[in-house]
C-alpha cells in the first residue's frame, strides 16, 4: 500500500525502486560535496583575503576552467562521458585533501594562499562536476524515463546542495577548516565508490553513446557543429541570453559578497558584536541553505504550474527582470537585505528558474547538437564569461551600475529568445507528428 503510493506521488513504474534509490544517492552526495566545499572556499576566503581579492580569484579559476573545457572537450572526441566523471572526480578527491594539508602547512603563516587556492578549487570544482554528473546521470535513463525522474534527481541535487551548505555552518567551529575538508575527501570517495556501483549494475544505454563515442572513432567535427549553431537565430539568442546571465551571475555574486564583507568589518570595528573568526563562514552557509530549500520547494510545487499558466515563453522573462529591479535598488541602498536578495538572485532564481528554462528551451535543439552545445555552454562560455567579467571588476568604479546595464542588456536579449522561440516550437511539434506518422505507416 505505501510502495504504491510512494509510486504514484513520484511517478515510479515497477522496477524503478532500486535503480532510483541509488542515483538519487548518488547525486545527493555529489551536490553535499561540491557545495560544502564551496561553502568553506567563500567563507574562508571573505574573512582572511575580503572581496577585493575576488577578481584576481575569478581570473585565476576561469584560466583554469578553459584549460580544463579544452582538455574535456577533446577527451569527449575519443572517451566516454563516464571516462571524463571519474577523471574529474579522481582530481577532486586529491585537491580536498591536499587544500586539508596546505592549511596544515600554513598554520602559522600570514600567507593568503591556502584561502585562494581552497576557493579557486572549490569552485573550479563545482563547476567543472555539474556537466559531467549530469551527463553521467543522463547515460543511466532514456527519454521518456528522463522525463518522468528529472524531477526527482534533480530535487536530490538542491536537497544536496542545501545540505553541504548547512552542515558546513553547523560544524565548521568544531571541526575547523581542515577537519572539514577530509571530510570532504571522504565522502568524495564514497561517492566514486557509487558511481562505479551504478555503472556495473546498470551500463549506459546504447542509445545514450551515441552522441559520446563510436568504437574510438572522432564525431562530429566542432566546424560542421559551429556552423550549425550560426545558421539558426534561435540557437544564437539562446547562448547569447544564457552568457549574459552567466556574467551577471558572477558580477552579482561579486557584489554580494563585496557587501557582506563589508558590513560584517563594520559590525567589528564599531564593537556592535563580537565576531567568531567564521562568522562569515556561518553565515553564507546558512543563508544557502536556506535559499536551496526553497529551490527545492519551488521547483517540486510551483514551477511546473507556473509553465503550464503563463506559458515557458513568459516564463523566461522573470530571471532577467528579477536582475534589473535588483541592481537598481541596490545602485542606491547598500544595506545587507541587497546583499541577501543578490544570493537569493543567484543562488536561487538562477537555480530554480533560469536553468530549468535553459532545460526546456535545449529540448528544442536537435539531440546530436545538443550533448556537446552543452558542454560549450556549461564548460567554455562560462569561464570565459568569468575571464571576461573579472577583467572588467578589476577596471570598473561602480560595479552595481555595471550589473544593471548588463541586467537591461540581458532583459533585450530575452526578449529576441521570445520572439523566436514560437517558431522553433511550432518546428518541433511539426517534426513530431511527421515522426509519429511515419512510424504508424511502418507498423
């Protein structure tokens, strides 16, 4: 009786329980190690090097991410996308333990570098993971059962994410920075211990490999894929809206921390408080969490309704805007609600909102160009959008003036992605039915 409820409430078919079980997981531990090390990156990094460090951090870790795009993508001509998780996950696991040895090595020094090289990596990390996990996930379902079971991976993903963040808050005083991080090189452990229990109970699909790797053989040539993705307005739109919102995603969280680090040295100097030494730690990794539950809660109960009401078309709008109302309040108050409403902006409109719209509008691709657009998107627009953007913090007076004209430019650029998305749409759903025809004269 409940396993048929538990089926109905999650949309399981008979046979999923185990399969399920072990992705979600799977994942959850994934999200708990990618964000609790980030977590204890920014933290640490705010209190013993402040925000005025952070452009020198955006510009070492988007060097690294592109050295790190070009070598994925070339891997993916030849390997398999579970070749490339385990990798990445592999220096994962020596880069937590050896950030816990440099902070051991460190302990008595004035030195800045353990604190840039914990955030450089924990956030290289993080972004470097979520392509490959997410294409390590998609290799384990086809279409229709990814349809049916995003919705819970991706929940286990935010659950995740709030977890690592919390927990952080929660024992980084009783455990201290060290102690956390081979935590965190434990669980990373566990978690490529998993992976490889999924992929010897359930092998990648055929039909998920076709797009990776064809008996050692090079696919599709980046020049052929290139000129595909010009000769469409949609497509350029859509990676142009998605950079947009990847540069504003970095000068918000820019800001954000810039403001809190601030305000948190004024609570000290004026002596309206006494500070712990991870204070600042404590509180990003609350305010995370927090964010990321209601991530989780918007994306099981609202999100799904408010596309079906307005319409994905409408929908998209809602992050762009979100930035341009934000930037110009905060142009004028720089208070710490700014402060907390730009987290809230990217760490939970961007995550509950724009990437899921970013999903929906990618059905619209074709399937063969689909797979490596994303790894473009995900693991070279970002980190040259982060290049570009720290160059720019580095040179700029007033970066809030900065984000507002990038949210308004962003804004427009939306706009041209609504205008064309119909058309696409209408394309689709004529290549559908066509598809569905031609199989019923077959039959």
């Amino acid at each position: 009786m409940v396993g048929n409820i538990f089926r109905r409430l999650f949309d399981l078919e008979t046979g999923d329980g185990k399969k399920v079980s072990l992705f979600v997981a799977f994942v959850f531990l994934s999200a708990v190690v990618a964000f609790s090390g980030l977590a204890i990156g920014d933290g640490l990094f705010l209190e013993y090097v402040g925000a005025e460090g952070l452009p020198l951090a955006f510009l070492i870790i988007s060097c690294g991410l592109l050295l790190f795009s070009t070598l994925t993508l070339k891997a993916l001509r030849y390997r398999s996308v579970q070749w490339v998780y385990f990798a990445t996950y592999f220096l994962g696991l020596l880069f937590f333990a050896t950030a816990a040895l440099t902070f051991t090595l460190f302990q008595d020094s004035t030195s800045l570098f353990p604190y840039y090289f914990c955030k450089v990596g924990a956030m290289g990390f993080m972004m470097c993971t979520y392509t490959s996990l997410w294409s390590f996930v998609d290799a384990g379902f086809g279409p229709q059962d990814a349809k049916r079971l995003y919705g819970i991976l991706n929940s286990a993903y935010v659950i995740g994410a709030a977890s690592g963040s919390g927990l952080i808050s929660l024992l980084i005083e009783t455990f201290g920075a060290r102690g956390l991080l081979l935590l965190i090189s434990a669980t990373t452990l566990i978690v490529f211990v998993l992976a490889r229990q999924i992929l010897k109970r359930y092998p990648p699909l055929p039909e998920q490999q076709l797009t990776q790797v064809n008996g050692g053989e090079k696919i599709q040539s980046f020049p052929k894929m290139f000129r595909e993705i010009i000769r469409s307005r949609f497509i350029l739109f859509l990676l142009s809206s998605n950079i947009l919102v990847l540069l504003l995603e970095i000068v918000t969280e820019y800001n954000y921390m810039a403001s809190v680090a601030e305000i948190f040295s004024a609570k000290a100097s004026h002596h309206l408080g006494e500070a712990t030494s991870n204070e600042l730690t404590q509180f990003l990794g609350g305010c995370r969490a927090w964010v990321f539950m209601g991530d989780m809660l918007f994306g099981i109960l609202i999100y799904g309704r408010l596309v079906r009401r307005i319409g994905l078309k409408n929908l998209i709008l809602i992050p762009s805007m979100s930035f341009v109302v934000l930037f110009a309040a905060w142009s004028f108050h720089n208070v710490l609600i700014m402060a907390v409403l730009g987290l809230i902006a990217v760490e939970g409109v961007c995550s509950a909102i724009e990437d899921s719209n970013f999903n929906l509008l990618m059905n619209t691709v074709s399937p063969r160009l689909k797979a490596r657009l994303r790894v473009i998107v995900e693991q070279f627009f970002e980190p040259m959008g982060m290049l570009l953007t720290s160059l720019i913090l580095a040179s700029v007076q007033n970066s809030k003036i900065l984000g507002l004209i990038m949210a308004i430019v962003a804004l427009v650029v939306v706009i041209l992605v609504r205008a064309a998305y119909p058309q696409v749409e209408m394309q689709q759903s004529e290549e559908t039915k066509e598809g569905a025809r031609t199989k019923e004269s077959a039959a």
